[in-house]
C-alpha cells in the first residue's frame, strides 16, 4: 500500500511543478529577465528538430542519456568525495525548488562535471500570439535523450532568490542544469510503466507532445556530433565532405535524419549538402 500511495505522489507531484520567477528588487537581475524572455521567445518559435540542432551547435549545452531511476541509488558521490544525500538541506532543497535527480547513463556532447544532474522542472510562459510551447514532465521511472544548459549563478539566483539558493552548497554550475527549451529539448526513449511495478496502478498516458525515439538515436546523436564541427567550417577539406556524407547515409532513425538536415540547411554549405542535390 505504502508503494501505491507513493506512486501516486509521484504522478501528481509533475503537475504542481512551478515557473516561479522572483520578483526584481533592483537593475542587477535585468540582464537575466532580458536572457530569459529572448530565449522564451526562441523556444515559442521552435521545435525539437530545430532545438536539437542549435544544441550540437552551442557549446554550452549538453547532450547525452538520462535516466530518473525507479529504484534511485542512496549514495551519490560527488567530485569533491562527498555524498550529496547526506549534505546539509538536500532533501529539503530538492521539495523546495522542484528539483529532480538524473543519473547519466550516456554522454553524446559534453560531459557533466557530476555523475548526475539536478535539473529544476519549469512550467513555460504563456506567450501571446505565441505557439504553446511543450512543458518537460517527466515521471519516475522514465528515460530521455536531454538537451541540457547550463546555468549561471545569476540565473539561480532569479529562479530561485539569492538567500534561498545560496545556503545550499551543492547547489552550484556543477550540478544545476536546465532542460534546453522545455519540452523542445526532450526526446523520450522510455516512458514510464507503473503497471510492471504496480498491477493495480492505473497506466500513466502520455503528453500529446511527447517525442518518443528508439535506442538507435543515441548512436545517430553519436555520428552527427563526430562531424557536427565540419558543417560548421567555411571551407571544409574534401575528407570532411566525405565524413558529412557517409553520416547523413549512415543516420537510422527519422528525427535524428530531421535534425542533421537542419544542421546542414542552417551552414553556408548548402552546395555540400548530401540532402540537396
């Protein structure tokens, strides 16, 4: 019984997750209102084809195989050889500011700096005239390929409010990321089954948003960041064409076809594109 109740928790808690910003109190937080609201507006015009593509671009995004395990390990250990469990007002922090706890199963571009990832479920804006951009709602037990960014100090701190966030430690550039675009920056290869887990338990649908992908997008996401840089030359070598070329043959899976043809529709290369002939 005790299972089930927690289940259910576990379902309900994704709806109440939030997109509280602080208020402002003097000039010091408009730089990051402004970033904000030029990347919330990106992100009402976009889509996860063209999230996914700027993310291989942008270096300070990374992109790789996470998982919010079912059964989540008690113990993990930080670079710094401490336990992020048993550090002062983690379980308190992770209730308060919505965070939840990814294990990295698999890096595709980049590496975190820890073994796993806090990432803070934010609700989008509302933007008039604006399409509805996707919310990232995961549920336990489920399994994603994530475009994640990185955050600043300043970003947390209007997020989050300065005193609340700064008494945490392991609250840092470390271990806080943010789903790149919300909804656009997720792909889904396992959504979660609570029926294997519970009989009884009801079946948890799906977001009509979500974009589920099979296991072979990893390997796709791998052989498009191994040439991602040569679409990016303005004059590639002739073994770098034939790199792009035997990639874009190579790709199996639709989404990941979609999303390195925009990465060569947007270079200056249309003329050595694969695609355009």
């Amino acid at each position: 019984m005790k299972k089930y109740i927690a289940l259910s928790m576990l379902l309900i808690t994704p709806i109440l997750l939030f997109g509280k910003e602080k208020p402002t109190k003097n000039g010091s937080q408009e730089p990051v209102l402004a970033w904000i609201i030029k990347e919330d507006d990106v992100a009402a015009r976009s889509n996860y084809v063209e999230t996914f593509a700027d993310a291989f671009r942008d270096p300070n995004i990374l992109i790789g195989v996470f998982e919010w395990p079912a059964e989540a390990p008690h113990r993990t250990i930080l670079s710094s050889g401490e336990i992020l469990e048993d550090m002062l007002g983690y379980s308190e922090a992770m209730n308060r500011f919505d965070l939840i706890k990814f294990n990295c199963i698999k890096t595709i571009k980049g590496k975190p700096p820890e073994p796993v990832v806090l990432v803070p479920v934010l609700l989008p804006p509302m933007l008039e005239a604006r399409p509805r951009i996707p919310s990232f709602v995961p549920l336990l037990g489920s399994k994603w390929v994530l475009a994640l960014q990185k955050t600043s100090k300043e970003y947390r701190i209007y997020r989050f409010g300065g005193e609340e966030i700064e008494k945490y430690r392991f609250i840092n550039d470390r271990t806080i990321f943010r789903v790149f675009r919300y909804g656009h920056g997720a792909l889904c290869l396992k959504w979660a089954d609570y029926k294997k887990m519970v009989p009884k338990f009801p079946e948890s649908p799906e977001p009509s948003h979500l974009v589920k992908v099979p296991e072979g997008i990893v390997d796709d996401f791998e052989a498009i960041q191994r040439v991602v840089t040569y679409t990016q030359k303005e004059n590639m070598e002739p073994h770098e064409l034939a790199a792009i070329t035997r990639c874009s043959k190579a790709l199996k899976t639709d989404v990941a076809k979609s999303i390195f043809a925009k990465l060569l529709a947007d270079s200056s290369h249309k003329g050595h594109d694969p695609n355009h002939r």
